[in-house]
C-alpha cells in the first residue's frame, strides 16, 4: 500500500508544485557547527558522474557544503550539474537513496546552499533548482507522517520543520509532536540514546538550528529546548577525557572534538552532572587527574542503536592529561568504517570464545544481544565502586559475565574483578580473553613473573598493570579521525571450567 501511494506521490508531485511557485527559498541558513566530512568529499568530488556513486556524502548532498567552500563559477557549476544529475538518475526511487533521513539532509543542503547555488544562474537553472527542492519538501513531509517515531531523526525534524513553515502548514499540533519526538531520544540525564558522543553533539547542534529556524519565522515556542540543550551540554560536559578527547563508545570519534569543546566553552554556568541512579548507559567517574568511562548500555532493536557495538562492559581510562585505556575506536561515519571495529575484541571488554557480545548486523540495530544489562554503584570518600553485568553469553554457553570496577578517590589506583558465573552446570572448556587496548605511542615491560607490565606513557608518566595472572601483550589498531594507528593490547586469557571464575587486574600510576 505504501508503495503504491509513493508511486502516485511521483506522479503527482510535479504539478501541485504550480500552486506554489511564489515560493521563496533564499536567506535560509541556520547552521552553527559545520559537521561535513571534507576529506571523504574530497575523495570523489572531481569524477565524473560521481553522483553515480553509493556514497551517503553524496545523497545527502554534503557535497553542496564543499562546492560552497570551492566558491567561484567552478563551484556552482559542480553543484548545479551534480543536482541536475542526480535528480534525473534518482526521481522516480521509491527506497534508497531516499530511504533513512536522507531525504532531510539533501533537503537541508539544499535550501541552505540556495542562495549561492542560484547566484549566478539562468532563469532555466533557477527554476529547475526549485522544482527540485520543492520535490524534496514535499517528499520529506510525506515521508515525515509515514515514519515511526523511532525512525525519525533529528535532520528529519528540521527538515519537516522548515517545509511545514515554508508553506506556512506548521501548527501547534505539529509543536507538541516535534517536542515529543525529540524527548524519546534523550534518557533521563540528557543522554542521547545512541550513546555515541558525536551522535550526541549533533543532536544539541540540530536542537540549537531548531531554535534558530523558529525565531527566523517569529514562532512563539521558540525556546522549546532551551532547557533540554543546557541539560544535554552539562552532560556532554563529563564525557571528555583528560586529554580533551571522547571516549570511543558506539561509532564515536574526534574529528569535530575541538570546535565541539570550543562552542561547549562559549556556555557559562553549565552544572556538572552526575551519574547517579542511572541504570544505563556510559557510566563515568571523574576527579582532577583521572577518568573512567564504563559501558553498561542496554542493547535494543530500535533504529537509534544501529550503530551500538558489541563493547557491553568495555572500559576506558585517562589520567594526567593523557588517555590509558582505549577502545579501537571507528572512522567517520559516512566515510569506511569496518563492521570489525564493532566487535567485543575491538573494545577494552570480556570476551567469550572470541564470540561478540551481541549479533553485529551491517547498519541495523542488533539481532541478538543482552537481554539484562545491570549496573549498579557506590561510593564513599575513599572509593567509588561500579559493577556491571549482562547475560549476552548466556544461550550459547551458559555464563553471566560480572565486572567490579574499584577507583581510588585519593589514589591514582584503578581495581578490576572480572567474573565469569555458570548459569547451570556444565563441563565445557571455554576460552576468555580480557582486552585492554592501550593508547598511542605508548610502550610495555614486562617484569620478571610476568604478571605485571611496565607503562610508560608519550607524556612520560608511568602506570604499573597487575594481574594474577601471566599477561599477554598483542598487536591491536586504533582508528580516530579517520586515521589508523598501531596499537599494544594486553590480554588476559585463559580457561573456564568452574562455576566461577574470577580474575583479578588493577592499574596505579607510579
């Protein structure tokens, strides 16, 4: 049925566009931060035909941002051609490529991009041009009322918005929908829920386009968010390492970090939150001069985690200005980023029969994951005391994983207790491995028994690991802001045999 009513939208799309052809698409810009991948554009921009290609860059039109950049007669000529093109190739689509918010962000490209697309066109082109970006409004409005609220993002918020307000539809039935939507993909402390930090950043920046694009069109709820903007950049606030960086958790990299951390600064008298009785989600501690970052997000099906990885209970650390403990991290996400980097071995985590934690399909949320993620927390004025646990290894090999984790408030002292439980008795011989992927440009000693290992930092500090156990160093890789580094990794590994098995680590800086 949907197709079928897709297949008339086509037909008919074209010649409504004459009642509205008084329509004006110029002074429409509300961008604050710039989230183009430039280096991936850079890749294909100058082929021929590359709107040939399958390369969300391209359907989303971010390519508009770089031919701005480009300036001249070179740069209008590039995006006019590419539009004109790929609009021939793709109007009569009904899936991809305008399927995902894709629509919303060729929608968006365009209008913001209008101006300087037009500035030196024939009437020819500049009516062209506005056939095509009234399709596309018409496409996301159509799009917008036939998507679950779980599939709506926040470029499908402003897209729907601008078009509604456009031509002039925009109600305030559509102002208490839009809020609703937006606060179901927020946690209770200001989390966005795909737990990535870059995700989340781009979230506050769209929020604040929101709020811009409402005071432009004199709205009287133009303040919707101000209050879930502050909240979410107070937390945003304790998810940066000592090092000024993000933990790399669910897709999460660097590459927009800075001018993040800068636009987070501009905001004075943001409050420092806290993790306190929060059950999900990227626990973290913090003091002047260490970090800890710990995963006990519970998997979904929904659409907002199909970038989640399988890192349940994965760790990273920081202290002194410099990052420990890493995860291996993921390139930009329209740019190539290997399922692998996904994996529970790709994560500073427990690892069972080399199995990942939860089922990684290639752009959908998990098939199969834990279906009990806990966590729970102390804290006193020597410790704080995170324990997490989950039940993703428990259908193939009858085990719940347990991991305590004890930082010391006073001491630059971290304690591990990893703990492998037998939901019912069996006599399998299962292997584990505990991974702790180091930072960069760190190096590794063993010491005589082989338990402990030497670390000295690029900064020159130096940090003891303990285990009770003999320690394996491996190769491992770290990818961030879309380069790839050589990495160390030490392993725990071994044999589960008893119905509980508990092994000991602990870091402390010397």
């Amino acid at each position: 049925m949907i197709l079928f009513i897709k297949k008339i939208f086509f037909i008919h799309i074209i010649y409504k566009f004459k009642s509205y052809k008084n329509l004006s698409f110029f002074d429409l810009n509300f961008r604050k931060i710039d989230f183009t991948n430039y280096q991936n554009i850079k890749s294909f921009i100058f082929k021929d035909k590359f709107y040939m290609l399958k390369n969300k860059n391209i359907h989303s039109f971010d390519f508009l941002n770089f031919s701005n950049k480009l300036g001249g007669k070179i740069g209008i000529n590039l995006s006019k051609k590419s539009i004109f093109g790929w609009f021939e190739k793709n109007k009569n689509k009904l899936n991809f490529p305008w399927s995902e918010d894709l629509s919303s962000k060729r929608l968006i490209n365009l209008l913001y991009n209008y101006e300087y697309i037009n500035s030196s066109s024939n009437l020819v082109d500049k009516k062209k041009l506005k056939v095509i970006t009234f399709f596309h409004l018409q496409r996301v409005l159509f799009d917008f009322n036939q998507k679950k609220i779980s599939e709506i993002s926040s470029y499908d918020i402003i897209a729907y918005l601008l078009s509604s307000l456009i031509i002039n539809k925009f109600n305030n039935r559509k102002v208490a929908y839009i809020k609703f939507v937006v606060e179901n993909q927020i946690d209770k402390i200001g989390m966005h829920k795909s737990y990535n930090l870059l995700e989340h950043s781009k979230f506050i920046n769209n929020l604040n386009e929101i709020k811009n694009i409402l005071l432009f069109f004199e709205v009287e709820e133009s303040n919707l968010f101000d209050e879930l903007i502050i909240k979410m950049k107070s937390i945003l606030n304790q998810y940066f390492h000592n090092d000024g960086s993000f933990p790399l958790f669910n897709g999460s990299n660097n590459i927009y970090t800075k001018i993040i951390y800068e636009t987070l600064n501009k905001d004075i008298f943001l409050v420092k939150r806290t993790f306190e009785n929060v059950d999900n989600g990227i626990a973290f501690y913090g003091d002047k001069n260490k970090k800890l970052f710990f995963d006990v997000v519970q998997p979904n099906q929904d659409k907002i985690s199909s970038n989640f990885s399988a890192g349940t209970l994965a760790i990273e650390w920081s202290g002194y200005g410099e990052k420990i403990f890493t995860n291996c991290g993921a390139s930009e996400s329209f740019g190539k980023n290997p399922e692998y980097l996904r994996y529970s071995a790709a994560h500073s985590t427990i690892v069972l029969q080399n199995t990942n934690i939860s089922e990684i399909k290639e752009g959908n949320p998990h098939i199969i994951f834990p279906q009990s993620v806990v966590f729970r927390k102390e804290s006193n004025d020597i410790k704080e005391i995170f324990e997490g646990s989950h039940n993703g290894y428990i259908k193939k090999f009858n085990k719940i994983i347990k991991r305590k984790l004890v930082i010391y408030k006073n001491k630059d002292q971290l304690e591990g207790e990893d703990t492998f439980i037998a939901y019912k008795n069996n006599n399998d011989r299962l292997i584990f491995h505990i991974r702790f992927h180091l930072a960069d440009e760190m190096t590794c000693n063993f010491t005589n028994n082989k338990k402990n290992i030497i670390l000295r930092t690029k900064l020159n500090n130096i940090w003891l690991f303990k285990s009770d156990t003999e320690l394996i160093i491996e190769d491992s890789i770290l990818v961030d802001k879309n380069f790839t580094k050589p990495i160390k990794q030490i392993v725990i590994k071994g044999i589960v045999t008893d119905d509980k098995t508990i092994k000991k680590w602990s870091l402390e800086k010397i």
